[in-house]
C-alpha cells in the first residue's frame, strides 16, 4: 500500500519543520500556515482517523497538542487556538492518518474563519441525546 504523507515525515522520506518527537509522537508545522505556528500532531504508527486511533496514543499526542497551544499563546503572541481533528473527507480530511491541528488564533480577523453555525430546525433533539447516550 501507498504510504500516505505523514508516514513519508514519520520515515525521513519527505522533509518538515520538526517541533517535538518521542517513541510514539511527532509534531511539525503545518505546511500551510493557516495562521503562524500552525501544526500538527501525529501518531507515528499509522490509524486513519481520530476515532480509529488506540486511546493512549490518542492522548499521548492530544497532550503534544496541548503543550503546543500552551507555547503559542505564551511565546507566539496567540491570543488563543483553535484545537481540530478532521475524520474522513465528508468531514475535510486529505490526508488519511490521524492529526490534530493546532492552530494559534491572534485577533478575531487573523484570516481562519471557523463558524459554528446553528442548522437545528426540525431536529429531534430528545431522540438524538437517547441515540448518543445509549450506546455510549
Ligand atoms: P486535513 O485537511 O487532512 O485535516 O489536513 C491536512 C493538513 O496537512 C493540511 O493542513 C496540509 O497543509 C498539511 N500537509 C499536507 N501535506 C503536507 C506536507 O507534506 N508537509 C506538511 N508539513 N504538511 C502537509
């Protein structure tokens, strides 16, 4: 099968901004800066997607995320940070191994636009809670 992108970074194939590495982790710059500092965190073993990801490494690189956004704001000069996962294409996704982006958010016109818009009309919201819930 063909490595996907990230595990070309993980193997040395493809060359990035490294910014933290351990057994399990690496974190480097996105190459598309959305906004300065912007990054990524990922397993190096391959999962497609967040929800595939075993749980310790799931918070193994969560906890990168974290320290990453921590740094923004007291060295970057980010006023705060978006923290985002895309799972499959429906959801944004082009590369198909899990990565968190951390991205630094520096005024409220800093050029990343990510709007919760409220789409709620005619949804069932009691049913939908009992669907989620029991199944948890
Ligand atoms: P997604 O849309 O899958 O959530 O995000 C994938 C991200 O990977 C994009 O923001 C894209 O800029 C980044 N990316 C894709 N290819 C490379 C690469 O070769 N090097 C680096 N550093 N980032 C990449």
């Amino acid at each position: 099968m063909e490595k996907d992108v990230f595990c070309k970074i993980v193997a040395g194939e493809i060359p990035c901004y490294k910014l933290y590495e351990d057994a399990d982790v690496l974190a480097f710059l996105d190459i598309s800066q959305v906004t300065k500092g912007h990054a990524l965190v990922i397993p190096k073993e391959h999962y497609d997607t967040f929800l595939s990801t075993p749980e310790k490494i799931m918070h193994k690189v969560f906890d990168v995320a974290q320290r990453i956004g921590q740094i923004a704001i007291q060295f970057l000069g980010a006023k705060g940070v978006n923290i985002l996962t895309n799972c499959y294409e429906v959801a944004g996704q082009t590369v198909k191994h899990f990565h968190v982006h951390v991205i630094p958010r520096y005024e409220s016109h800093d050029g990343f636009e990510l709007e919760l818009k409220a789409n709620d009309e005619g949804l069932n919201l009691p049913m939908i809670a009992e669907q989620i819930k029991n199944n948890l």
